[in-house]
C-alpha cells in the first residue's frame, strides 16, 4: 500500500482547482507535511494543526475514504 501522500499526487494535474487539486498542491508544497503516512490520525492531527484551507479537513475525509477503498 503506497503512502496518502502519494495516492494524492494524482489530483495534482486537475484543470479545475477543486479541494482535491488544493489539498494535493498543498501537500506537494509543505516539506513538513507525513509524506510517507498511511495513518489516518498522523495526517488528521497535522492538518487540523497546519490546515491550509477551510474546507481541508472535509476534504482529507472525503478522500482517505477513496485511498482505504482503493489502496486497502
């Protein structure tokens, strides 16, 4: 199983700047961010401390149920 981090480079290259494109740009920009994490806590806990958006969080939920789905 790959890391959340690198499940969500995928959305880097949307055209349209949704939450998911934000969240990964994000991600992609934050040295600090767990990039090698599967753990849905580690990353929670970082993005309620560091989130860069308000919608963020909702959409960290959203899409670690895709990654459990698809990468479980």
């Amino acid at each position: 199983m790959r890391s959340f981090y690198h499940y969500m480079m995928r959305f880097r290259g949307n055209k349209e700047m949704d939450d998911e494109k934000q969240l990964a740009e994000w991600m992609f920009k934050d040295h600090s961010f767990p990039k090698q994490s599967k753990s849905y806590d580690e990353i929670s806990r970082y993005l309620e401390w560091n989130a860069p958006f308000p919608s963020a969080l909702s959409a960290f939920d959203r899409l670690y149920e895709s990654y459990q789905v698809e990468e479980g």
